[in-house]
C-alpha cells in the first residue's frame, strides 16, 4: 500500500492541525486515509511530530501531572489541625468529657450530675489549647517546629480550631439537657464564658514557660473543680441555681477576667518563647 | 578523602563568610543530667559528621543547630545569624532543612501531602511552584513510585526518606541531619551521599564511621555532651597513628582488641616493645578517643 503512487501529498499545515488535534473531522478522517496510503506524507508527519510534538506533549503531561499531584484543596490551617485524626480524636475525646460523663452522671444522680456537667464545660477551651501545644499533633511531628512557620501563631491557630469544634459541641450538648432534662440557667452560658477564656489563657500562657502545657492544664482543671467545689459546698445547696450564682457572681467573673488579661498579656509578651524552646 | 579548609576560603582584601555553623559555650541540661556541656565549635561548609555513641548529645546540639531548641547558656550563630533574636531566626529557618532523629510523620498523610505540607509551613506560598518543589525533592530521594501511597503503607527506611525530602525542600544553605541513613539500604544510602555532596552545608549525626570516612569533610566526636575531637577524618585516625599493632595472640594490655577475619589480633592501646604496628584507621582513632574519655 505504502508504495500506492498519489500526486497528491497533505499540506504542512494540515498535518500540523492533525497532529495538535485541532483539524475538523472531516480534514482528520480524510488524512488518516491518505496517511495510510502515502509513506511520504507519514515521514512528513513523522518530522513535524518530532519538531513541534515535544512541546506541546510536554504541556499535557505538565498539566496531567499537575492535575495528578494536586494536593487536597483544604485551607493549610485546616489540614494543620482537624485533617490530622491525633487532633481530631484528641478533640473528640475533651467534647466527650466535657459532655457525655457528666451528662451520664446527670442520667444516673440527677441534679447533682447536672452541677458536673456545668463545672466541666469551661474546660473544653483548656483541652483545646493544651492539644494544640504536642507536637504529635503535627501532621509533621517535629519537622514543623524548625519552619518559619513555627511558634505561637500556628499553637494559637491549631488551639482556636479545636476549640472553635469543641465549644459549640458543649453547648449543644448543654441545649439538649435544657430542652429534654432539666432547666439550666441561661445566665450561665455567658457567664462560663470569661472563667473559660481564663483557664485557656493560663495554659497558653504556661506554654512560653519551661512547664509541660498537659500538667498546666491538669492542674488548672483541678483547681476550677476545687474552687466550684468549695463555692458550691459553701453554700450547702447542690443545684443548678446555686452554681448558677455561684459561676455568675461578680467577684469570681472579675477574678476570671484580671486573670485571662494578664495571661494573654504574658503569652503575647513572652511569644517568642513558643517559637524557641521546646521541653523534651 | 582528602581534607579541605574547616573555614571558607581566606583571600586578603575579602571578609571571609563566618562559618555557617559557630557555638560558643553552648549549654543545654534536661533536669539534672547535662545533654551539652559548654560545646565551643565551627563547622562547615561542605558535610561534617557528628560522630558518637547513642545519648552523647549528638540530638541535642543538632535541634539547637536547627532552630528547635533553646541553649540554656552560649552563644549560637547560625549562617552567621543568631537564632535567639526572632527576626534572625526566622532568616535561618527559611535557609534550613532539617531530619529529626524521630520525625513522626502522620501515616494518613501521602509522602506528596505530607512534603506539600511542610512546603506551607516553609512559605512556598505559589501553589503550581510549591507542587514543582515538591514533586522536584520527592524524585530526588527516589520517592517516584511512592509519592501518592499512604505512608502507614511504607517501609521505615522509605519513611526516612520522605522526612529526608521534606528536609530538602527550598534547596537549604544548610541541612540538619539526625542519623539520616537509618534504615536505608546500601544503595539508598548511596544516593544519600550524591545527594549531601551536593548540598552547601551539611550538619548530621552519626554512630557509623563509614559514613564519616565516605561523605564528611569534617568531623566532630561528641563524648558526653562534651566535643573531644574537631578536625579532618583524617586526622582522627592519625590520632592512633603508632598505637595499633597486630599480633598472633590477644593481648590484655591493649584498651581494645578483636579478631580479624585475616585472623589476626588487631590492638588498639600503647603497644609492648617490638610491636607490628599498623596503619590506624578511623575506627582504630575513635576507639582509643572513647576510651581515653571514658578514664
């Protein structure tokens, strides 16, 4: 067939259409046929496809290969904190102490049960921030920490993630009881606020020190419980009501809120500390 | 190997370029036991070897060359830059690539995330160029075939080598290396060695002295978290020149003696009268450096 003698040979221009893959079908199927007539027209193809192909091969595989190796396309924060399971589930396991124990404990001992629940919802925020200071939590483990990158702004981003999830799940959980269970104070809920905020900032605060951020917030947890304790067995009521007041009162929201200025105060003084230091 | 200069080369009229890694006095304690003890030292360009037994401080003085630790006392500079001011520590980190000795990385990651990953935190901002960079550090450690499986799926020494890529990244004016041939194989670890040839500075930890012999330029033997050897590897063998000799029988006076597989007795020590001496290796320098510190 190659030796089939044709007068008529494809313009350059045409194979070039050809072989970019821009030539109409009908131009395609007709040259196709010729093609495989004609041995002069298929080394002219040949030639052409050797001296324009590579580039315009080269483009598609760049851009296969871009499409391929795409990243996932959450935000870097994103896959700094929840994208890592160690965090995810970390976080889980503080929404699941801050809500379901004592909301068992509520099921099983009634309203004493519900005074742990409400005692155990401003630590959330602690869990949050103290999570956010292991470097497991890293997708990167300790290759993060000799990064630009590295150092209160990422601690801070990763703590505001977790606690931005674990807050509304307390809340929601804290909802259900009001909804299904018993009446909680609506004033608690603002007033939780600033002794949250302070327990956090304090183990935030911890964090520019030499002290392991983990035991910080234990201790932290501790002392809340203590103090609401004592508070509460002071005024010989368990109920609601009475942590309600207790929680809402003046002196203990200004305490609250001195503390939670003076430990943002000193973490923003001391940042440096976080992106130059590590304890083990 | 033949030695080259420890300090950048001297022409008169030019300020020579401080050493990319300097301590001074450096300290670092972890509760009562002191992991460095008042390091002083230069090193670099090219590779040098920090050579010693496990838990001699090696790790230590490795993540306060990388920016991750704090001395409690001396003075650091790095590149000539001192990581205790912020501004200068940020221009070191953004010129360093560093292998922790456990790097930890996040098995449900893919080594192209994982590295892509570490490319944010490393300001490659421009996505289509950070996936080149990416994909560019991935080839070099010959992580082709692997780049889009799950890591929990790869071998300790392929995972080794996705931390090594990361490290990489940017092309560093200086590399921070915690045992980066762990868990390679032989060939592996000879494309570890193409590659540190072609890096600026390198800084890693080792306890192989092959490696030392095959790759550095340079080398420092950290004996409780004290250096008791600087200089050429050369020159740590010289250190025995005259005292390895090798007889038919052991000999108890020697500090160190094995059999060879000629089957011979090869000693290290201060030899008996009418020894055969032999020429020392760097094994032969660093037994005798280790036993000398020990006494």
């Amino acid at each position: 067939m190659s030796t089939h003698r044709t007068e008529w040979h494809a313009e350059d221009t045409s194979i070039a259409a050809y072989l970019a893959g821009d030539a109409p079908p009908v131009l395609a199927a007709s040259l196709e046929a010729h093609l495989l007539a004609c041995g002069t027209c298929r080394s002219r193809l040949a030639e052409l496809d050797a001296r324009d192909g590579t580039a315009e091969r080269d483009r598609a595989w760049a851009l296969l290969a871009d499409h391929v190796d795409r990243p996932s396309r959450s935000p870097w924060l994103l896959r700094s904190t929840v994208a890592t399971p160690a965090l995810l589930r970390a976080a889980l396991v503080a929404v699941a102490l801050v809500g379901l124990v004592p909301l068992l404990t509520a099921a099983t001992a009634g309203e004493r049960g519900l005074v742990a629940l409400l005692v155990a919802a401003p630590l959330a925020p602690v869990v949050a921030v103290a999570l956010a200071f292991r470097a497991e939590v890293d997708p990167a483990g300790q290759v993060s920490l000799a990064t630009p990158a590295a150092g209160l702004r990422l601690v801070s981003a990763r703590a505001l993630v977790v606690a931005g999830a674990a807050l509304p799940a307390a809340y929601l959980v804290l909802a259900a009881v009001d909804h299904w269970w018993a009446d909680v104070p609506v004033s608690l809920a603002l007033a939780w606020c600033l002794p949250g905020l302070a327990l956090a900032s304090t183990v935030l605060a911890a964090g520019t020190t030499r002290l392991d951020p983990t035991y910080v917030a234990v201790s932290v947890g501790v002392g809340w419980a203590l103090v609401v304790g004592a508070g509460v067995s002071a005024r010989r009521r368990v109920d609601p009501e009475a942590f309600a007041d207790l929680v809402a009162h003046p002196t203990l929201q200004l305490v609250a809120l001195l503390v939670a200025v003076a430990a943002v105060a000193t973490t923003v003084v001391r940042r440096d500390a976080v992106a130059y230091r590590r304890t083990a | 190997m033949t030695s080259r200069p420890v300090t950048g080369p001297t022409v008169p009229g030019v300020v020579t370029a401080a050493p990319p890694l300097s301590f001074a006095g450096v300290t670092r304690s972890f509760g009562r036991s002191r992991a460095v003890d008042a390091v002083s030292l230069t090193a670099g360009p090219g590779v040098v070897g920090l050579l010693g037994p496990n838990g001699a401080g090696k790790s230590t003085l490795l993540r306060i060359a990388a920016t991750v630790l704090a001395p409690d006392r001396g003075e650091v500079r790095l590149l000539g830059l001192d990581p205790s001011r912020p501004d200068e520590r940020l221009e070191v980190r953004r010129r360093l690539g560093y292998l922790p000795q456990a790097p930890g990385l996040y098995p449900g990651f893919t080594p192209f995330d994982l590295v892509d990953y570490v490319a944010v935190l490393k300001e490659h901002t421009h996505a289509a160029r950070r996936r080149e960079e990416v994909r560019r550090v991935l080839v070099s450690v010959g992580l082709e075939d692997d780049m889009h499986r799950k890591i929990r799926r790869l071998s300790g020494g392929t995972r080794q080598r996705v931390a090594l890529a990361a490290a990489l990244l940017g092309d560093p004016d200086l590399l921070v290396l915690d045992e980066p041939a762990t868990g390679l194989d032989p060939e592996q670890r000879l494309r570890l060695r193409s590659l540190l040839s072609q890096a600026r500075t390198v800084v890693m930890a080792t306890h192989h002295i092959a490696e030392v012999s095959s790759v550095c330029h340079e080398v420092h033997v950290v004996l409780g978290g004290r250096v008791h050897f600087s200089g050429p590897p050369a020159g740590l063998a010289a250190l025995a020149a005259g005292r390895v000799w090798e007889d038919d029988r052991p000999d108890p006076r020697a500090v160190h003696s094995w059999l060879t597989p000629a089957g011979t007795h090869r000693h290290v020590g201060e030899p008996p009268a009418g020894a055969a001496l032999v020429a020392p290796t760097l094994d032969d320098g660093y037994l005798l450096l280790t036993a000398e510190a020990r006494r």
